[in-house]
C-alpha cells in the first residue's frame, strides 16, 4: 500500500479534477467511515464520506464556492471547515488533512486540517 506514516496517498495530481471529489473507502483509510477528497478552487479538501443528517455520500454531492451540497437533503457543508451552512443538517462533517505533494494526494485518515 502506498503510505507514509499515517498518510495515504489516494491519487494522482490531476486525478481529481476540479469541482469533482473521489470517495476513498473505509477499508483504504483504516477509519471509521469514507472519506472524500475535494479539489476545489486549486485547493484539497476532506471531509468524513457520509452526511452527517443521513446515509448519503457528500462526494456524490456538488461542488461550488467552497461548499459541497449533499445530493439527498441538500444541507451545504463548508469544505474547509465541515461545518454545516445550511438546514437540514446541525451537525458538522470532520475534517481530514490532505495535501499535494511529490506527485499525489496524501490524506491523513482523523488528522485535523492545518490552518
Ligand atoms: Fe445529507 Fe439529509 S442526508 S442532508
């Protein structure tokens, strides 16, 4: 597997287009849930795979403004953040830690984001 510490390396730079997300399963993370990758505005994102108000995968959702919209209920979630912006949901997705280097996208499974 390809890994580094506890990072992950899910793609390829160019893999993830922008305004698209790739749903990394549980058993490739070795966490709880999914977890998917944004690449948005030039920048990665990762937030926890299932919406936090029920069983849908927010990399299925839309992307745009730094937001994903869950393609059930349509709660927006902040990329940056996982906070939600919007009802239905109340509760925050968590945030992962991903970054662009040495040719790919590193996730970092439960590791916060740095600021
Ligand atoms: Fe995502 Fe309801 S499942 S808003």
């Amino acid at each position: 597997m390809n890994t580094t510490g506890n990072a992950v390396r899910v793609a390829d730079i160019g893999d993830i287009e922008e305004g698209e997300a790739l749903q990394v399963p549980a058993e490739r993370t070795g966490h709880g849930d999914a977890i998917a990758v944004f690449h948005e505005g030039g920048a990665y994102y990762a937030l926890d795979d299932t919406c936090s108000h029920g069983q849908a995968s927010l990399a299925d959702g839309w992307i745009e403004d730094g937001q994903v919209e869950c393609p059930l209920h349509s709660a927006r979630f902040c990329l940056k953040s996982g906070e939600p912006q919007c009802m239905p949901a109340t509760l925050a997705a968590r945030t992962h830690k991903v970054e662009a280097r040495d040719g790919g996208i590193w996730l970092h499974p439960g590791q916060e984001p740095t600021a």
